[in-house]
C-alpha cells in the first residue's frame, strides 16, 4: 500500500499539448472567447485575448494566424 501512495500517478496533459489552455476563462457576458490557428506549425490557441505569439513555435507575424473555427 505504501508503494502506491508514493507513486503518484496523476495523469498529466503533455508539455505543447494542441489544446492547451494557459489563461484562466473570463467571467460574464463581456468576456470572449478567440481560437486562432499559426499558420507555421499549425498550433490552435484558445484563449480569452488575442494571440500575438505562437506558444509552440514562436511565431509573432499577424499575417500568419488564422481565425479557427
């Protein structure tokens, strides 16, 4: 039994994970909610703000991020 409380098993999301959400969800009707797409590396953010800096591959040119629906 001991070995097992010692191992902790919790299942993680892996680093760079597609869907990755870093920023808490904004409350009430004000908030929106964007998904945008790098057009480099194909990474899909979602998030409460605008993506200015791709988190997978760096990519900051605007022309190279497209609304994803």
């Amino acid at each position: 039994m001991e070995d097992i409380l010692k191992n902790n098993n919790t299942p993680t999301q892996p680093p760079g994970s597609e869907y990755e959400v870093k920023e808490p969800i904004g409350e009430g009707l004000e908030s929106v909610w964007t998904r945008c797409k790098c057009l480099v590396c194909g990474y899909v953010y979602e998030g409460a703000s605008e993506c200015k800096k791709c988190p997978k591959c760096g990519n900051e040119d605007p022309d190279k991020f497209v609304d994803a629906e």
